[in-house]
C-alpha cells in the first residue's frame, strides 16, 4: 500500500519534473564531453566490476530469461545511485593508484 506523500514523490520523479534537486541540475549543467569522459571507466575491469557491484544491488536474475522489472522509492533510487557512485570513486582511485605502482616499479626497474 502506497500513501499519497509516497505518490507525490514518486510522481515528480517518474514524470520528469525534478525541483530542488541540486545534483540533478548540477549534472544537466555539465557539458556532454566532461559527462562522457567522467562517465567511461578507463579499464573493462572498472566497468565489469561496477557491473557485477550494481547487479548485486539489484538481483542478478539474467534478462534473456526473465522479464525482469525494479519497482523503488526516489529515495532508495538516489540511495543506489549514491552507492554506484561511491563504488566508482573508489575502483577509480583504486585503479589510478595501481596505474602509478606500476609506473613506479617501471621506472624502478630500468634504473638497474
């Protein structure tokens, strides 16, 4: 059972019509290349692992046999996407820092 402030809220979301929503006005401000390159991963491993973090967030059930479909709240969405966001910030930080080691032990190994 939903009650109407639930609707109200669900209703601004699904419509289309975003107030007070400082990211979401942040984010259309950007232009497309800034969101793009911030967007794409640098590696398939990046990418394959924001998969498989987001699939377990959401169910794994494959889309070839199921007709799958994901019901929330605005609040539980913006919640998934914050945790999406965190998880990206940290493998991308993640896979900076390997990028430098290795670059490090490069240059470590052509000094002997």
């Amino acid at each position: 059972m939903t009650n109407q402030s639930d609707k109200n809220t669900n209703s601004g979301f699904m419509g289309g019509a975003v107030r007070d929503n400082s990211l979401m006005q942040y984010v259309q401000s950007m232009e497309p290349e800034t969101i793009a390159q911030l967007s794409r991963p640098v590696s398939g491993d990046v990418r394959q692992a924001m998969e498989h973090n987001i699939i377990g967030m959401l169910g794994g059930l494959p889309s070839d046999a199921f007709d799958v479909s994901v019901t929330t709240s605005r609040e539980n969405l913006g919640r998934l996407l914050a945790s999406a966001m965190m998880g990206g910030y940290f493998l991308k930080g993640a896979e900076q820092r390997l990028a430098m080691e290795m670059s490090i032990l490069d240059d470590l190994e052509a000094d002997l």
